[in-house]
C-alpha cells in the first residue's frame, strides 16, 4: 500500500528520461506543436512565443509543467520516448477519445496532468 510520502512525490518524476532539461524548444519538438498551437495552449500571445532568456514567464512555467507531465508517461514507460509520443498521438477513449497531445493544446493540461496521476497511482496499487 501506498505511503503518504511516495503520494506526495509521486507528481514528480525520478528523473528526465526524455532530456527536456532547460531545452523549452525539444518539448514543443517533442509534442510537434507550432508557435500558433504553443500560443493557443498557454494563452500567451503568438508574437511572445520564443525559447530563449526573454521566453515570458508564464511561458517558462507552462512548458515546464508539460515536461513533468511527459516525463511521468516516461517514467511508466520506462524512459522509452517512442512508446510515450505514441501514448501522446493516440485517441485515448477515457478523455473523451482525444489525445493527450491535443488535450495539452486545447488548454487540458491540468485535466491531463490529474489523469496522468490518478492513473499511475492506481497502477502502483
């Protein structure tokens, strides 16, 4: 049976299985999103989407939000970054048969992250 702490940090990935780390332009590589879609999904306007020191801070804080979120299905799979994009591309009938990646266009991410979370707790059970 779960503990209370390996709950708690059960929202954070042991490690960055799909090298994300301060690369903002491979997680949106990684999802295939254009800047009109990265605008879309964060609300910041298309004209302020960029990857560099000027990145808006919302912005930062979206993406950096999306990486947990793709290194946890990561993480399930086994760091396999293959098995995760299909996870991410693939109509998933318990969203409503959405993919995950339009779940985090369309501005689901939270959605997204709860059932990500629900679902690898109830796997460790």
């Amino acid at each position: 049976m779960p503990t209370l702490s390996s709950e708690i940090f059960s929202t954070v990935p042991k490690e960055d299985y799909l090298s994300f780390q301060d690369k903002p332009n491979r997680i949106a590589e990684f999802l295939e999103f254009k800047k009109e879609d990265i605008a879309k999904a964060t609300g910041v306007s298309l004209s302020s989407v960029r990857y560099d020191e000027k990145m808006p801070s919302e912005l930062r804080e979206r993406i950096r939000e999306w990486a947990t979120l793709l290194n946890l299905v990561a993480e399930h799979f086994h760091g396999d970054g293959k098995k995760t994009a299909l996870w991410f591309t693939t109509l998933n009938p318990l969203l409503g048969n959405v993919t995950p990646r339009d779940m985090i266009r369309f501005g689901r991410y939270r959605k997204l992250f709860k059932f990500v979370v629900t679902a690898i707790a109830e796997n460790k059970r």
